[in-house]
C-alpha cells in the first residue's frame, strides 16, 4: 500500500484526537464513579457503566466525524471539543437522525 492509501496516515490527525480524549474521559470517569457514595463495588460499577459509555461515545463520535476532521489542524481545542463529544455523543446521534 503507497503512503497515500494507508487509512491509518489518512486519519492520524482524528485518531489521535479521539485517543487523547478518550484517555481524558477514562480519567473523569474514574473521578465521577470515586466519588459516588457507594460501596466499593457500587463505585467500580458505576466507573464500569461509565467506561463502557465513553468507549462507545468514542467509536460513535470517531465514525461520525473523522472524514471532516482530517483537514483540521491538531490542537489543545480540538481534543476539548472531542472530549465534550464523547459524553454528548447520544445527542450527536438524534441531531444526525433528524437530518
């Protein structure tokens, strides 16, 4: 495959975008499901259901938007916005079905 056709350089930009917020989001996942007051295994639950949620946000906001993205330069802003994304990503997905 010549450098042009790799799918991996054609969505770098996107990709590590997405990675960088999802590791935002699994760290404030850890501190929403740690201050919950529950038990221990309430709380690991809770940071469990959580995790699951921003993975999913992730892969739906990442299918969603990356096309569009790849012109866009990398920056602190981006990755924010993408952090946002993935816990309103259910929202993302009504606002596409209504269009």
């Amino acid at each position: 495959m010549s450098n042009g056709q790799d799918p991996l350089q054609k969505f770098a930009g996107p990709l590590v975008a997405v990675l960088l917020a999802l590791a935002a989001s699994v760290f404030i996942a850890a501190l929403i499901g740690g201050a919950m007051p529950l038990e221990y295994t309430g709380r690991a639950l809770v940071y469990l259901g959580l995790l699951l949620y921003v993975i999913a946000g992730a892969v739906v906001v990442f299918r969603l938007t990356a096309q569009a993205e790849q012109a866009a330069a990398f920056s602190a802003a981006r990755v924010g916005k993408w952090v946002v994304s993935i816990w309103l990503w259910p929202l993302l997905l009504l606002g596409r079905r209504q269009r």
